[in-house]
C-alpha cells in the first residue's frame, strides 16, 4: 500500500499535468524510494520523497537535474531527457516540486558489462567538462552536515565526517555525475542511457569513481578509461560509505521495516573504520 510520500507525489503530478491542460492519464508509480517517478502516458513525473527528509526546499536539486540533462542531450549523450513542451519545470502543487521527463522504454532487467558502463560514464564526464553552470562545490560534505543538522542520528556520525574531511587529499576537480552508480543507468533501444543528475556537483573524480567502485565492483573502476590517485579514491570511497550509513538511518525514518538493516550498516561501518 503506498505511503503518504507517494499518495502526496501521485496527487502532484496529477495536480500539474492537468493544470498544464494535458491528456488524463492514470498514474503509473515507476519507483518510490528517493523521489517517487509516476509514469502519465508518454510522461514521467519526478517528485521528491524520501529526498524531503534531507532537503527542506528540493526544487534546486530538482532544477538542476534538468538543466544537466537539457545540456547533456543537446549535445547528443544519451541521458533521460526533460520535456520542452510542456515545460520540464519545476512546477509547484501542494508545496511539492514537480519535474515532466519523456518516458524512456527500456529493459530493467538489463545489465551492461563494467566495460561499457565505465565507457559511458567517461563520456558524460567529458561532456560535463563544458558545462558553464554553477554548481556545488562540497556535495556530499554539506548533505551530510544538513542531515546531521535535522535528524537525532548516532552521535559517532558527525565527528567521523569531521575526520574524514579533513583527511580529504588536495585534488581537481570537475563536474560530476554525482551518483554514478549502475543503477543510475538503463538499457534503452539506443544504448545505455544514464539517468539523475541532481546530486551533480564539482568536486574529483575520485567520487564518481568511488561509488561506481562500490555498488558495481573493482571490475568497473578498472575498465574506466583514466585513473584518479589510490589516496583520492580510499578517501571519497569511505566518504561515500559513510553517507551511505547515515542516508540508511534517515531512510528508515520513512520505512521503519529497513531500520535493522539501517543499525547492522551502523555496526559495520565502525567495527570496520
């Protein structure tokens, strides 16, 4: 049964497509974890949910994640692509923001090889690159200091992002994916197309590098074609497994069953640093 994030999303979406004066379509909800994605015909809606939780006032990710897309597309990557008309937004209902992106058919089941998702990951850096935008410049760094600064976490959490901060190496920096991780990338007619750039930032690469590394294995980091310091990518590496520890926490705020599993990341995190 959905919760009250996604009702309140679905009522949103629903909320400004009709406003736009677009067909009735019944709702579809694609996903619902991060932000919740309801599907409207040859739309998909996006609108923040469990995000809510650590961002008082979404709509700057929200933006930024179309005009990343906008940029990308138009110079011909292959990325999830805002509409143009009706406008992508964000639009507003309910106090929720609302972004409109083309639907984009493609096989879930699908995983690409660490190769071609290496591959294609460095050509959205290098169109990144040009980007001439402002962006943030601690991401992950000053997530973590708002959500330390809105929810009653364990208290080993903010002195450990404290250390890990400092220790961070002096290194380049440009734009990021920013949560590029294969997930983020789906298998369409046309190839593999990445998805959700609003946690963008510019900061090394050794981030993006990192959470690849993570959550798809060495065998990604090492088919990316260009490397980063061992010291810059241990660094971001354990960066991102503390935010992904703390972001468990607040996930279980919302659904309390993944509570557990939110402690037991606890645990392992610190019997392990």
């Amino acid at each position: 049964m959905a919760d009250d994030y996604t009702l309140a999303a679905v009522r949103a979406a629903l909320a400004v497509t009709a406003r736009l004066g677009l067909p009735a379509h019944d709702p579809d909800v694609l996903h619902e974890r991060s932000n919740v994605l309801v599907r409207l015909g040859p739309l998909v809606a996006r609108v923040p949910a469990t995000t809510r939780l650590l961002r008082p006032e979404p709509a700057p990710w929200l933006t930024r994640d179309v005009e990343l897309s906008r940029f990308l597309t138009d110079r011909g990557v292959l990325v999830v692509s805002p509409t143009t008309d009706p406008p992508a937004g964000p639009h507003f209902a309910d106090g929720l923001p609302v972004t409109l992106w083309h639907h984009t058919p493609h096989d879930p089941d699908h995983r690409y090889a660490p190769d071609v998702v290496a591959r294609s990951l460095a050509e959205v850096h290098a169109a990144l690159r040009e980007y001439p935008g402002e962006l943030p410049r601690r991401g992950p760094l000053d997530e973590l200091g708002r959500l330390f600064d809105r929810h009653d976490l364990d208290p080993r959490l903010r002195p450990e992002a404290a250390r890990i901060e400092a220790a961070l190496p002096d290194v380049a920096v440009q734009p990021l994916h920013g949560d590029a991780h294969p997930g983020n990338l789906i298998a369409t007619a046309a190839g593999p197309c990445w998805l959700d750039f609003e946690d963008t930032w510019r900061g090394p690469l050794a981030w993006d590098l990192g959470v690849l590394a993570r959550q798809g294995g060495p065998e990604y980091l090492a088919a990316y074609p260009g490397s980063v310091p061992d010291d810059a990518l241990r660094a971001y590496t354990q960066l991102r497994e503390l935010f992904a520890v703390a972001w468990r926490l607040v996930l279980a705020q919302r659904f309390p069953h993944r509570l557990p599993e939110a402690r037991s990341a606890l645990a392992a995190y610190f019997s392990l640093s």
